[in-house]
C-alpha cells in the first residue's frame, strides 16, 4: 500500500489529453474513483516527491492506474 501523505501536491493526468486535475493526492484520488473505467485506464498521477515501489530500484514520479485504484481504496477506509 502507498503511504503518501494526502495533503502532496499532485497532478491527475489522462493519456487522452482533457484538462488536468491539479490538487493534492486526496483530489486526485478522489477524482480518479469519480472516472469512467476506461477513463480510469488512461489516468495517472503526477508526484511532487518520487515514491518507493515495491520490485523498483529506483523512486518514481508517477503512479499507475492500479496504484492510484489502492489511493481510493486506502481513501475509502479511512472514511
């Protein structure tokens, strides 16, 4: 699970090219959960700090779908 504070500045981009959502990761997330599945599919995040992955040598600036969807998760437990 990424442990990224919710109050990061950030950027949700979509690979279509429709306007960006600039925020925090809590935004985005939040965003992200509201998007259509194939929307979900293009989207992705853009850090301010690089993050650790699990299997990665290296920290990396933008997130996946798929680690975007445990955002959401992660936002939905926490209420």
């Amino acid at each position: 699970m990424l442990s990224i504070p919710w109050d990061q500045p950030a950027t949700l981009i979509d690979l279509d090219g429709t306007t960006p959502v600039i925020g925090t990761i809590r935004d985005c997330a939040q965003h992200f959960a509201a998007f259509k599945p194939f929307a979900q599919a293009e989207a992705r995040i853009l850090l301010t700090q690089p993050v650790r992955r699990e299997g990665r040598k290296t920290r990396t600036w933008i997130l996946e779908p798929a680690e975007i969807q445990q955002l959401v998760d992660r936002l939905n437990s926490e209420g």
